[in-house]
C-alpha cells in the first residue's frame, strides 16, 4: 500500500507531516510533537527548523513554549494534504479495508472534513462513497472515526448507476459534491468528474 513514506526520505518528517496535516488548524508544542512522533526530541527539533526554513510550518511563542502549525499558504499544501488524507485516519482505514467494504468505485472526502474546518452548512456531505459498499463495515469504520473527532459525521453511500444517473441529470446534490472542495480518497478522479 502506498505510504507518505514513499515520497518524503525522513521518517520524522513523515511523522511530522501526519502529525500537522492530520488536523491543519492544531497548533503543537514540540513536547508534544516528540509524544505523537515517539522520536528524540533533538531530531523532532532539527526536523522542524529544515520544515520552517522551507517555509512548510510557522512557530510562534507562548510563554515559555514554542508552538508549530503547518502553513496553508506552503506551495504544496493541498498536495501533502491530499496524501495525508490517503495515508492516515478514516482514509487509511478505508484504503486498507477496501475488500471489505463492497466493490468501490470511489470514496470522496469534502474540504472541509479533510480540513477539519467548520461546516458552514450542517446538510452537507462529508463522505460520498460510490459502489456497491457494504454498510455495517462503512458504518464502523466512520463511527470509529467520529469517536476520535468527537464529531458526528455525514456519509453517503450510492450505487455507481445511481451516481452516474443523478450526475447526469445534474442533481443539486451531486452536483454540490462535485463543484466543491473534495479529496479523492479511492478511485480516479477525472472519472469520479466527467
């Protein structure tokens, strides 16, 4: 299975970028960088300067504690958040139970969700996951993941001919899912669009 590990050489990088990508609004102390990472403190330190000189993560003090958070101006921050996505929460979890869950098509993150930002509308997806799924697998895996959110999260699951029917008759809700911000977790985009 593919990994962020394959494309960034440092393993507490890889660590780092999971770490900050995973909820981008988090600012961490560098204790507790050193916690989530299980890496040497020095190394967590050295890691973060390479990552600020690259311009990836911005620092400011508290007190007596620097605080990190990963820059969304960074030129490959919708990149690297795209294989975070892939590479870690619910996103792995699907990826890797993806025998389990039906034949799938597709699986679609929103921005938003992926951001963890704020909903501005409550009715709207956060998941869309297109084949033939297999519920009860689907449903644990998002409830273990509503678990760690403390958050409540809205899927929806359609059967591909559904998906392509209301696609072409330009359903508002289909329609709203594909002019939005989205992650493709599984499946190829261009045709998850088209």
């Amino acid at each position: 299975m593919a990994s962020l590990a394959d494309f960034v050489v440092s393993k507490v990088r890889v660590k780092l970028l999971k770490v900050l990508l995973e909820n981008p609004k988090e600012m961490y102390h560098v204790r507790g960088l050193v916690r989530r990472t299980s890496e040497e403190i020095n190394a967590v330190r050295r890691e973060l300067a390479r990552m600020e000189e690259a311009g990836m993560v911005k620092k400011e003090p508290r007190g007596n504690r620097l605080y990190y958070w990963f820059r969304v101006e960074y030129g490959f921050f919708p990149e690297l958040l795209r294989l975070v996505a892939k590479t870690t929460g619910l996103g792995f979890a699907i990826r890797k139970n993806r025998g389990k869950l039906g034949k799938v098509n597709f699986v679609m993150f929103s921005g938003e969700f992926v951001r963890h930002a704020e909903k501005k509308d409550k009715d709207k997806v956060d998941i869309l996951v297109v084949g033939d799924v297999v519920l009860p697998e689907l449903a644990n895996l998002v409830r273990a993941e509503e678990a760690k959110r403390q958050i409540e999260i809205n899927y929806t699951p359609m059967t591909k001919d559904e998906f392509q029917f209301r696609k072409s008759r330009r359903d508002p809700f289909v329609l709203g899912i594909l002019t939005s911000s989205r992650v493709v977790i599984l499946g190829d985009e261009e045709e998850f669009v088209n």
